[in-house]
C-alpha cells in the first residue's frame, strides 16, 4: 500500500477539496496522511479514512507563520514515511521539495490557486517578488502535477515547461442535494472572505437589491467587510454567519435562491478562477450570478447555470441580481439547466482523473 501526504497550511476541517482527495485515495488503496494547521480556534478533527496530523506554529499570520510552520512541516516530512509527498500550494512547497529530495520519494504538486497572482500578493510588491521567485525556481522541479482549471495549466506549461492535469474541485453527485426546497428568497456569498472577491461591490449594491444577503465565511477580507456593512447601514440586509462544517453549508446553501460567486479580474489567478462554489450552487440547484471568465463561460457555454456579468459596476450588479430575483421563467430555466450540469460535473467523474494520476507515477 502506497503511503501519501498532503501538506496544507489551514486547519483542514473546512478543506472541501482536500477531504475529498484523501477520502478518494484511502478508498483506492492508498494510505493517505493530510497534515494542516494547529490553530487557537481549530476544531476536534472528524472521523475519516484517512489519518490528519496538525501541526503547531507559535505565529498566526505573517512571515512568523510561514517560515514557522515550513520548518516544522520539513522536519515532519524528513522523519514520516512516505512515497509520495504532495503540497497544496505554493506555501508548503520548500518542505516538500527538501525533504522529497533528501529522501529520494515522489513529489507532486497541486496547485489550487496560481499562487503568486493573487490580489493581496500582486498588490504587494515585495511579497509577489518571494512568492514568485519560488514559483519560477521550484515548479519545474515538480514535474508531476496538476491543478483546478486548464487556463492554469496553459499557463504553466508556456511558463515552467510542465504538462499538469486538471482535476476540478467538485461536490459529490448525490440524488437529493439539487431538489431541496426554496423555503427563503435570500442570496447566499459563500466561502473565503478574501480580498479580490467583488464584496466591496457587492455589499453597496444590495442597497438597491429586495432581499437578504448571507455571507458564510471568513478570510483576510473580513474586518473591511463588517466595515462596508456599517457604513452602507445594511445590518439588517447583510449577515455574517461565519464558518460552517462542509455537511452545514451544504444544506444552507441548498434553500437559497441565488448564490454568489464574483471575482475580481485583477490577477491572473481570478482571472483563470473555476471557484469550488460554482460547483457547489450548480450541485444544489441554486442559479448563480458569476464572472464572464474563461472556465466560468466555458461551462456556461454547454450548461446555463449562471448569469455572467463582465464587470463588477454596481448598476451591472443591481440590474444582474434584480433580473434574478424577478423572473421566474429566467430562475427556473437555470436551476433546470443545474440538474443537467450536475451529472456530468460531479466528483465521482473527477476522481477518475485523480487516482489515473497517482496509479501513473
């Protein structure tokens, strides 16, 4: 039996994606360690099939996080068992490389955001020069990968001469999800509050928008959305309900009538975004208001789940959310279109991809 490990830098209970994989791989014959983040708020782990091992870092944020929690991620790695070392991102990929090379095991790398392009690293122009220093240095070196949407891997084969795979993050097809009931006419964001993910937008123009709005998340953006709240005086509009346990979400998010999913185009990574809750409204049978990008359109395209819009302006949000929330044949039309969308995207199919990939190495 292969041993695998899967390094992130979260705590790992709200890790769709990665609960995913490992419960995927463990069914397939491997013995799969996911190892996180010990934080202060971290919850007890849940019972998988697969082990999790968090790891403590005295700093919460910062630079004091990342060479904390890299050092103690190498020597976890240098004194574990393994054939295959995986890490999620660019933030743990130091160690991996390290203790791959010093223990001759396979390295693979699953890049779920083109790290070095989000909004809060380009913005800062000493950071993105680090992070992108290590993409450029270290990518090459794992010639095994695969990442979320294929404009990423288009992009890193021109850029870093690598030919990844593409395995999508998506929920699994289960037969009562799609068909809840609409109890509440609310429009639901959720998922990280992080910058670059239209709520300085969106938040203003909810003034003009007769429903609710519910943000189920947290993340670095936070702080300036309560802010935005307050100065908009939408309190009673627009709800934080902070963070839920995947199962939760799930069910809250199958009563919404609209689900939420913009992006900035600031950065390629937004740019080449195929965002895991774009599957999550199309799985629960919510139509969403989306960005008119390269994967969001190439799905639409075959499947009209979403309205796109091309800008995140307010009179295009007011008008794109308004024309949802008022006609009905357009909102039937679209969560009809989901149920099509959802068996043919769906977890079971992706998986095929993943565990191709590891049998291949």
């Amino acid at each position: 039996m292969k041993r695998v490990i899967f390094t992130v830098t979260n705590d790992l209970s709200y890790d769709q994606r990665m609960i995913r994989i490992c419960t995927s791989m463990a069914q397939n014959g491997y013995s799969v360690t996911l190892v996180g983040t010990r934080l202060k708020q971290s919850l007890p782990f849940q019972s998988r099939n697969f082990k999790q091992k968090r790891l403590f870092t005295p700093f919460g944020k910062g630079f004091g996080f990342y060479a904390g929690y890299n050092i103690s991620l190498f020597f976890y790695l240098l004194f574990s068992k393994a054939e295959i070392v995986c890490c999620i991102d660019t933030d743990t990929m130091l160690p991996v490389w390290l203790a791959s090379s010093i223990k001759n095991c396979t390295r693979v790398y699953d890049a779920h955001e083109y790290f070095s392009q989000q909004k809060e690293i380009i913005s800062r122009p000493r950071i993105y020069r680090v992070w992108h220093a290590i993409e450029k240095r270290f990518i090459p070196k794992f010639k095994n990968g695969y990442t979320v949407s294929e404009s990423i891997a288009d992009a890193f084969k021109e850029l870093y001469a690598v030919q990844y795979s593409v395995i999508r993050n998506m929920p699994l097809l289960q037969e009562t999800t799609a068909s809840g009931p609409v109890k509440e006419r609310y429009i639901l964001y959720q998922g990280a509050v992080n910058e670059a993910r239209g709520l300085e937008f969106l938040i203003p123009a909810m003034k003009q928008v007769d429903a609710q709005l519910l943000i189920y998340g947290d993340g670095n953006f936070m702080a300036q959305t309560k802010a935005l709240i307050n100065e908009n005086n939408l309190r009673d509009k627009v709800l934080c309900k902070g963070k839920l346990m995947p199962e939760e979400l799930e069910k809250i998010t199958a009563l919404a009538y609209i689900g939420i999913n913009l992006v900035e185009n600031n950065g390629l990574n937004q740019y080449y975004s195929l965002a895991n809750k774009f599957f999550d409204y199309i799985h629960a049978g919510v139509p969403q208001l989306s960005m008119n990008f390269p994967e969001y359109r190439r799905i639409n395209e075959q499947y009209e789940v979403a309205w796109l819009v091309d800008d995140l302006q307010t009179d295009t949000l007011v008008n794109a959310l308004n024309q949802l929330m008022k006609d009905e044949s357009l909102h039937q039309r679209l969560k009809q279109q989901c149920e099509a969308a959802r068996r043919v995207f769906n977890w079971q199919e992706e998986e095929k991809t993943l565990i191709r990939f590891y049998n291949n190495l």
